[in-house]
C-alpha cells in the first residue's frame, strides 16, 4: 500500500526519493504573500524535525520520508482546492498546514471529508480545535487561548486597565475572545477592543479610539497589541505619544525580524511561544546548533513549531510501526507525548491541540544583539495554563 503524508511544489528530496518512496508527507501552507517569512521557518523546522527524529535516515521501519510542497498563497480557496488535490490525486495519508487561520478553516472539512489527518501548524485560531474541529485535526502549533492566558498572566494585575487592538479575522478574533476569558478573575479589567483590517498601515484612527478609552481611567492602563504580519502598529502606536495618557503598549513574542523593533521598549512584559535561548533541554540544543550550522542564524519562532510536527508525525509513525491508516495514525497520537524544541508536549484527547510551555518574558536591550531579547521572567508549564476545551 502506498503512504502518503502531504505538504505543495514537489522538494528536492521529494524528486530524489519519489521513485522508491513509501511515505509522502504533503505540506499545505502560504509559501508565498504577507506571512512567507513564517512559512519558510515552518519548512525549514519541519525538514529539521524529520531529520531529527528519524536520526538522519529521512526512514521509519525502512520506508523513505518524501514532503511535497503546495503554495496556497494565504488563499482559502487555494488551500482547500490543494489539500483536496493532496488526498485525492496525490492519495496522501496525511496533511501538514497552514500558515494563515482563515485558510486553516477552509481546510478543516476536507480533512473530513477525505477522511484523513490534517496536523495544523502555525494557524493559531482557536476554532481550529474549536467549534470547526473534526476528529481528523490535529495541531501541534499553540492556539489562540494559550497565546492568551499566558499573555494575561504577564499583563494582569490588580486594578489594571486593559484595551486591545487586533486584526480583524479569526485569529484576532478569537485570539481577543481568549484573552478576555483569561483576564477573568485576575483583578484586571478589558476596557475596550478595538479591531482593524488585517493590511491597515495607517492606524491613527483605531488608536485614537483605544487611547481615548483609557485617558480619562485612573490607575495602570495598558494597550495590549495582537497582530501578525506586517504594518508595525506597535511601532506607529508608540510614534503616538501613548505615555501622554499614562498608557503603556503591550504584545507578545516575534520572530526575530519583528524583535528589532522591540528595542524601543525595554522592560515591556509579555508571553512568547518561543526563543531560541529560552528552553533548556537537549532537542533544543539540537536545533541551535544544527540550525546556526546550516543557516548561519538561531533558529526563530516558527522553525521550532515545525520542528515539532515533524518529530511528531515521526513518533507518531512510530508506534503504528509505519502504517500510515488514519485510523491507526488517530489511535497513536490523542493523548500521545513527546519531546520538542520547547519539552514535553502532549495531544489532549478531547480535541487534539499539543499542550505545550509558554514563556513570560521580560524585554532586554543589548547594543551587541539586532533584535530586543525576551529575557526570561517564568516558564509557563503545561500545568499553569487552564486551556479551556471548545469543541464541545
């Protein structure tokens, strides 16, 4: 039986490995438009995972490794017209992506369609393993609770006053919705939300909305920014004079390109996903090592979470001893464990996210580093953070 486990253009081990291969991995995700520097790093960490945890074979029980690349330009309709070429004309098994939210979405009822597994990385919206999850969803990307009750943890207090501005599509939504749970209980209070297209670069009037709620508040205020991709808000609302207003601007980790601009605000707190410098443990060590080998830089943000689906899937391949049904694949990874770039992470049963650590940090500027350090204030382990379930 031919196995097949999916990704978009064919890559050069696909090419070398394609006649004698058994296992195709198809990885779906928006090679190319606004988040291309995000969907290179989730390549790249993906490859690197495969090579990790098949210990450089590209093997499991004999059987060759092949990953097929397919652009779905951020399109919905292109990601779900390629994973639907995926499982039906390449007969893939198995489905890695996307990049964007909006296209996970548009995904999710292929995967049911098909019957076959989709691992989602990095789309973080919660209602991908929410109100639109099925049984085939796996994702070992954090979703947008996690994101939120991490980032609640760093800004929450006694008294503070808190306003949002974030994009306006699932992931800001949902990602708002989660932040404002997880603010419940914590002395602090969401005072206002604001929401702006997902390509705004003039953001004089949504700041002028958000400061004018908080102005007149006694006590700490706070803006607390939720954007991905382009249009530096966090930048242009600073340029704004937030300070006039005793306002303070918060947000949570980049990748490294996007730290730079932190260096404008040392000591501003807040809750990453990943830095290369944060976790201690041996698959870790790996990836820093190999990555600054190969690439000549520290592996970022997405490289770690691609880095985790591919040992995943490799695990996971593990204990079906190879087979590739999606039955079995399903059996082998609800409640499955295994070590990642970031430790310990687990598929929960109830509805397939990989519960994972969080990182509250704190900035730190250094004139020797480009980018703005997230020093390390806590780990956030799996225990700490109350992810809520939502399919149900």
């Amino acid at each position: 039986m031919k196995r097949t486990i999916v990704a978009g253009t064919v890559s050069l081990l696909a090419l070398a490995s394609s006649a004698c291969a058994d296992i195709t991995i198809a990885h779906v995700y928006g090679k190319t438009g606004p988040f291309e520097a995000y969907a290179k790093q989730s390549h790249d960490g993906l490859m690197l995972g495969l090579e990790y945890a098949t210990g450089g074979t590209m093997e499991v029980n004999g059987e060759k490794i092949v990953v097929i690349e397919k652009d779905t330009q951020l399109k919905p309709e292109n990601g779900k017209a390629l994973l639907e070429e995926a499982y039906g004309d390449d007969e893939v098994d198995l489905a890695i992506g996307p990049v964007s939210s909006g296209v996970a979405l548009a995904m999710l009822p292929v995967a049911e369609e098909y019957e076959k597994v989709l691992i989602v990385h990095p789309a973080v919206a919660d209602s991908i393993t929410g109100e639109n999850w099925n049984r085939y969803i796996f994702r070992t990307g954090r979703n947008s609770s996690q994101d939120a009750v991490a980032q609640a943890i760093a800004m929450a207090g006694d008294g503070v006053k808190i306003a949002t501005l974030a994009q306006d599509y699932a992931f800001g939504r949902d990602g708002i919705a989660a932040f404002r749970e997880a603010l419940e209980g914590t002395g602090a209070e969401l005072i206002h939300e604001e929401y702006a297209p997902t390509d705004t670069t003039d953001f004089t009037a949504p700041a002028e909305r958000v400061f004018n709620a908080l102005k007149d508040l006694d006590g700490e205020k706070k803006v607390f920014i939720l954007w991905a991709g382009g249009g530096n808000p966090l930048g242009k609302l600073k340029a704004m004079d937030p300070s006039r207003f005793g306002v303070e601007l918060a947000t949570g980790g980049n990748i490294l390109a996007a730290l730079k601009g932190y260096k404008d605000f040392p000591g501003m707190e807040g809750a990453i996903y990943y830095y290369y410098e944060l976790p201690d443990n041996e698959v870790n060590d790996w990836l820093v090592k190999t990555h600054d080998e190969r690439f000549g830089t520290p592996p970022d943000f997405f490289t770690a979470g691609g880095m985790t689906t591919g040992i995943a899937v490799v695990e996971a391949l593990k204990k079906t001893g190879g087979d590739t049904d999606t039955e079995a694949l399903i059996a082998a990874m609800e409640g499955m464990e295994w070590m990642s770039p970031k430790g310990k992470m687990m598929f929960r049963a109830e509805d397939h996210q990989a519960l994972q650590s969080m990182y509250h940090f704190k900035i730190r500027v250094d004139d020797a580093v480009e980018w703005a350090i997230p020093e390390l204030v806590r780990e956030l382990g799996i225990d700490d953070l109350p992810i809520p379930v939502r399919n149900q």
